[in-house]
C-alpha cells in the first residue's frame, strides 16, 4: 500500500512539547530499530508519534518505550506456539432483500463512504508482515429480520444475523442523539464472528459499516477485541 499524499508529518506534533515527551535521538532509534550500521538508518521508516492531545503517550509520557525488535518477536508467525497463523476480514454483512425494505426509513444518511473492506486487507497485510491476511466472502454473514418464536412480525429492538447454520440476535436501538438510523450491539455482533471464526484463524475482524453500541450508557463505540477468543469488531 503506497501512500497518496503529497506531504508527510514525520514528527510528533506541538502537543508533545507541553506534556514532557521526549522523542529518541537518531543512534537511539536506529539500535532499537536493530541497525547496525546508522547510516542506513531512514527517518521515513520509523516515523515519530504524533503525540496529539489524550493520547496514550500525551496522559504518560514517561513510559518505557518498546524496541521494534521486541515487538517484532511478539506477533511474528514464527514466535506462536500454535497453528493459528492466519488473519481474516469479514466485510460489513448484506442485508436480505426484505430486511432493506422493513428498515428502509430508518437508513442512516452517509456523508462519506466507508472504507473499502480491500484497502483495509492491503493495511493489516503490510503492518502484519509474515502474516497471510484473507477475506472471506461478504455472504458468510447476513443481516435479516428477526422475528420471535411464534410471532409473524419483526421485531424493532432487534435484527437477526444469519451465519448458513444459526440466526443470531443482534440488540438494535435508536440513535442517541435523536438522528436518523439506529445502532447494533457489540457484543452481540462478536457473537456472530465468534461462530464463522475459522480453526487456523490468529484473529477475525468483523468489518462494520454501522454505528454501534456496547452498554446502554454509551454514546458509541469504534470496537472491541477478545485476545483470547481471537474476533473483533
């Protein structure tokens, strides 16, 4: 993945003067980068922290860095004690055919598209290098209507996810904020990742275009990840 842009910010921006970050001198870098020789060493390869305002290294600028050699070790596919090795994206599921007409006054307005599920499979592929990052296919998981056992109506406080064998439930709500639209749970969405994660997979990636919600007092959430069950949305 090239990047497009004309001019590029290597530097940690102003906000790191006033919180007492230090950046690490050249020589630094270049032996926690594993140089031998510094001449060698590019600044462009190991671009500063932006430092911007609430980030991690902004709230504790004191704390001890990682070398990228010791980062290295921890996600190479030769340093796993187990076969899972391979990193998959499901792109944001379809919805039936009924359930876009059920819903369709509730759709919510977009005012710039979502990024493609490709160019996020060409992201994860160079950040993760020695890694085989697949896509699997969009009709692995569907969105549908979700109606209760013995009932013949859809129900508005939930929608149902399809994975081929199983239809899950998925808490839906309105926006917070009163706007057009509405948000899925999160919880309930790693639910379904949960059941197409492939045996060889190190971790799933349920890609959503929709806002989505963790715990009634939220607002939104962007995400969450389970290490341990190895899916995250």
């Amino acid at each position: 993945m090239s990047c497009k842009h004309e001019k590029q910010m290597l530097q940690p921006s102003r906000v790191a003067q006033h919180t007492g970050y230090r950046r690490s001198n050249r020589l630094e870098r270049a032996k926690a980068a594993g140089v031998v020789d510094v001449s060698l060493f590019e600044d462009a390869d190991f671009p500063g922290p932006l430092v911007l305002p609430n980030d991690e290294i902004d709230l504790d600028p004191d704390y001890p860095p990682q070398s990228f050699s010791d980062w290295q070790k921890l996600i190479t596919p030769k340093s796993l004690p187990f076969k899972r090795k391979k990193i998959y994206l499901v792109p944001p599921p379809a919805w039936t055919e009924k359930a876009s007409f059920s819903y369709r006054n509730e759709w919510h307005h977009r005012h710039l598209l979502p990024p493609g599920s490709e160019s996020i499979v060409e992201y994860l592929a160079a950040f993760y290098q020695g890694f085989e990052v697949l896509q699997l296919r969009k009709e692995i998981l569907t969105f549908d209507e979700w109606i209760e056992e013995g009932g013949t109506e859809q129900s508005q406080s939930f929608v149902a996810l399809n994975t081929g064998t199983e239809s899950i439930r998925i808490r839906k709500r309105p926006m917070p904020n009163k706007g057009r639209g509405f948000q899925l749970n999160l919880n309930d969405l790693l639910d379904g990742a949960i059941a197409v994660l492939p045996d060889d997979a190190l971790a799933l990636i349920l890609h959503m275009d929709f806002d989505l919600y963790e715990d009634d007092d939220d607002d939104f959430v962007c995400g969450r990840a389970y290490g341990e069950s190895h899916p995250c949305t």
